[in-house]
C-alpha cells in the first residue's frame, strides 16, 4: 500500500513530530507492505506534491486550523488527478469541528491521537470518523524522522537563529484546562483515573536525544510539550538522566508556573536548561482566574527570580483581551512584566482557534485561520475593548518592551507613533 503524508503550508512550522509517530508506529505494526511518503508545503511547492503523490492509496493530512484551507485545496487537486485516492484528515481542525465538515474531498477524518486510528484504516477501515485512542509511550516507537525529514527544520533553525535544535516529546496530556488552549481536542481532558498525564521514560528520552542530537548534529534541542513540568518530580527525575550521562547539551522548554519549584530550577539548571518560556498569560489575578490558568501571580514571580538565579534565559509571554479583562487589568499585565523583566517579551491577542472554549462556531464560522493569527488579528473584541483598542494596547506594550521582543512580533503589522501613546 502505497500512503503518502502531508504537512499543508504556515510560515511558522516544526518538525511534523505527529506525522513522524505515526508513521513509525504503523511500520510496526502493519501486516503487509507500507511504502510511505512525505511532503511539507513550507519546503516543497504543491505541484511537487502532486505528482508526487498522485499514485498514492492513501493521502493523509496533518492540519492545524490555518493549515486546513491549503489541505482542502490539495486534497481538491489530488482527486481530479486520481479519484481513486482515499483522503485522509487529522489533527487539531477535524478532531475539534468534526460534525461540522463537509468538505466532499475528504474520505475520512481522525479524531485525537493518530497512531491507532491510522493503524486501523490501513486494515480498513472505512468510517467516516475514526476515533484516536490514548497510547502509552511503551508502545511508541520513536518518530520517524528520516521520512519526514527532520534534516530541513534543523537546518532552517540554524539559518534563522543559529542553532541547530529540533524537537522531543516527553508527555501527552496536560494537566490544565485554559480556556483559550484547544489542546485537549487531541489527547482529551485530563483525569487522574481515566484519562492520567502520560510521561515517557526518561531513559528512553535520553536515548532518543542523544541519537538524534549525534545524528543531526544538534546543539541544542526543545520539547513540544506545551507543559514540560508536568511534575517538579519528572523534570528532575529527567535532569539526572542527563547528568549522569554527562551531556552537555544546552535546551530550553515550556514551564508552567504553578507546577515549578526552586528544587527544579538548580537541577534545570545543572542539566544545562538554558532558557524557560512561560505562559504568563496576564498580570491580574481575576483574568489568571477566569482563564483557568492554575497559576497565581506570585508563582510567576517566584519562577521568573529563580530563572534568574541559575541564570537562566527567561521568555515570558502575555495574551490581551480575555473576556473580562479591564484597563486595570492590562495595567496590572504592564506591573507583573515590568516587575519580573523577561529576557525575551511577547503579548498577543486572543485568537479562539477551534476547540478551545471561546470559540462560537456560529460567529466564527467564515474567518480564514490561515490569516487570521494571535499576533494581529481583526476581529476579536469584548465586552472592554473594541480589536482596536486591543491592538493599541498590544502596541503600546510592545513598545514598552521594545528592547526585548519575540522574534515573531516582527509579523504585527507596523505602528504609527501616535498609535503607541498609553491607550
Ligand atoms: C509545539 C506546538 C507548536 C510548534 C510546532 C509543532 C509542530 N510539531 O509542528 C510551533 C511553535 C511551531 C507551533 C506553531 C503553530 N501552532 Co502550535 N502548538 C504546539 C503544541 C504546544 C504541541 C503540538 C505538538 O507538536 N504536539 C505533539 C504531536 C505528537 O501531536 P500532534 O501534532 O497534535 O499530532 C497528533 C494528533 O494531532 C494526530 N494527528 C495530527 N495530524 C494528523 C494527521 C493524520 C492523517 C492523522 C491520522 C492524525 C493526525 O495524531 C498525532 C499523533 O498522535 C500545541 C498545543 C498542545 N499542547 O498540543 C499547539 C497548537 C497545536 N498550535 C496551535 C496553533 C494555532 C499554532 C499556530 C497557528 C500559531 C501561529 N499563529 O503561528 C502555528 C501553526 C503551525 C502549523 N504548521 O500548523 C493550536 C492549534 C489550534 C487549532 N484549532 O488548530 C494549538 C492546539 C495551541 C492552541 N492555541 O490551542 N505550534
Ligand atoms: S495552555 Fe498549556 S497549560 Fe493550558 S491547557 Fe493548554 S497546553 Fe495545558
């Protein structure tokens, strides 16, 4: 059988880790014979795809809400050459609008986690809607990084911000319910009994790096875990790994602050962690609050003074415009990053991509993800502020931090000196 698979096109991308997983999981477990192959639209153009996979049994699509228009469209052209091919869609659109897609070129679509359900239509499948279920990491091969070309992004890394760094992943399920995060559209809402954090053997992980960083000649590497910290415990447990195997390899990871300890940051620190990035979110305990953030401001204070300690690269990272969020509020957001001086500074807007709980289908419905983003989108407002006035605010604290900014506040649209005078 002949399966090819498919990353659509966005100028912001990584590794595709979740096609590489299943892909190595249904080498393994497919009885019979699998030839597989991988295009993605940010290295290669669509007319490549297309012949490329024309004569495919099956071709799969991974898309997030942006990358889901340009997977329709290929989709669209690969039946008009071949209407015998058997589309497949996954990831965060489908799994989140699932009853809500109609689009004729697509066969078929995988709610959740991939591997299993892609198992099951290469042995058959036919169902419209294949259901994901929860894997352990026990029975995960490592992602195949050799098909999709994990070489590209680690060079691309280099070119853009000189470091050869690619990706890991060390749990699935987060256990947090912010209300803006549609993550929970894939691995599904955390519970200790029935649906418990999921981590992977640190051992395992360790190889897995070590492999890959000698292979790719890394020198540094991430995690695309959204929480790394899923425990204070795990964090350290995987940072004596590291050091008893004398690795020296720097990285960085995402933390969330209401799970991190000062014990955590001399380890991160000895295993040579060498940034943070924290979802900081908002400087006022109401809108912490009604985000269901599970974090206090006092604990990212503490995080922020503990980085520093170890001298630790601290990236904070804020959203405007939350539901109830106020002038005061935002004056509180302004307070906390002043107060807590991030090396690296981002602030965006909200943006309720599907699946996450402020996303109305019925307004909503038209917008175009694949331009419309957090960075500078047109149409979200609230009860407080129209998207201009957000805006103005999301200038006037990009300005204030001006010296330090995220790479990707590059893509805002540009400002006028008027616009940036405290809203
Ligand atoms: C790390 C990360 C990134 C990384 C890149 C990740 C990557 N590997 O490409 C970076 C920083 C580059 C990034 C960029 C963006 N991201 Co992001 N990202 C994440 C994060 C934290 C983890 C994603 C991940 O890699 N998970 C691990 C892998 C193994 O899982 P996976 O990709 O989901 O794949 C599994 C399933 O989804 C499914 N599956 C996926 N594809 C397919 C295809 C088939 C055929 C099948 C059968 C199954 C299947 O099976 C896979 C294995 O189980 C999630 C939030 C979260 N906690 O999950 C947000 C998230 C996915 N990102 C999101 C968004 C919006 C973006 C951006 C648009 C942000 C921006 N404006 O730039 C871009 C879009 C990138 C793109 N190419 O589409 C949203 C998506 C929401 C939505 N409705 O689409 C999420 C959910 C966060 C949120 N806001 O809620 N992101
Ligand atoms: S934003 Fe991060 S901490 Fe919150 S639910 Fe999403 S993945 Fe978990």
């Amino acid at each position: 059988m002949r399966v090819t698979l498919i990353q659509p096109y966005y100028h912001n991308i990584w590794e595709a880790i979740g096609l590489a997983y299943i892909a190595s999981y249904c080498k393994k477990n497919f009885q019979g014979k699998l030839e597989f192959g991988f295009y993605q639209s940010y290295f290669d153009c669509d007319e490549d795809i297309i012949s490329g996979a024309a004569n495919s049994d099956i071709v799969a699509f991974s898309c997030t809400s942006p990358t889901f228009k340009h997977g329709v469209t290929l989709a669209k052209r690969l039946k008009t050459q071949n209407p015998k091919i058997r589309t497949v869609f996954g990831g965060n659109h489908v799994s989140a609008l699932r009853d809500l897609i109609a689009e004729d070129c697509i066969d078929q679509m995988v709610i959740g986690e991939g591997e299993k359900a892609f198992l099951q239509i290469l042995e058959g499948d036919t169902d419209r809607c294949v259901y994901g279920k929860p894997i352990n990491f026990e029975e995960l091969p490592w992602p195949d990084r050799d098909l999709t070309k994990n070489h590209r992004t680690v060079d691309l890394c280099e070119q853009m911000i000189g470091r050869r760094t690619t990706s890991f992943q060390a749990n699935r399920v987060c256990p947090f319910r912010c209300r803006y995060c549609a993550e929970r559209v894939i691995t599904g809402i955390h519970n200790k009994k029935s649906n418990p954090i999921r981590t992977r053997d640190v051992k395992d992980l360790m190889d897995e790096i070590e492999f890959v960083a000698d292979k790719y000649k890394l020198d540094f590497f991430k995690f695309v875990d959204a929480t790394f910290d899923t425990s204070a415990e795990y964090v350290i447990s995987f940072c004596e790994e590291k050091i008893k195997r004398g690795s020296q390899l720097e990285w960085e990871c995402m933390i969330h602050a209401g799970i991190a300890g000062k014990e955590m940051f001399s380890w991160l620190d000895k295993a040579n962690c060498r940034q943070i990035n924290v979802g900081c979110e908002s400087g006022s305990p109401k809108v912490l609050r009604d985000m269901r953030k599970g974090t206090k401001v006092e604990d990212i204070i503490q995080v922020f003074n503990w980085a520093k300690e170890f001298d630790i690269e601290r990236r904070a990272f804020f959203i405007l415009g939350l539901p109830t969020e106020t002038r005061e509020d935002i004056m509180m957001t302004e307070e906390l990053a002043l107060r807590i001086q991030p090396d690296v500074f981002g602030v965006t807007i909200l943006c309720p991509y599907p699946g996450c709980d402020y996303y109305d289908h019925e307004r909503m419905k038209d917008i175009d993800w694949a331009k419309t983003d957090e960075y500078s989108n047109d149409f979200w407002c609230t009860e407080y502020f129209s998207n201009n006035e957000i805006k103005r605010w999301q200038r006037y604290l990009t300005k204030r931090f001006e010296s330090n900014l995220a790479w990707h506040h590059s893509i805002m649209k540009n400002t006028t000196p008027e616009e940036i005078l405290k809203p």
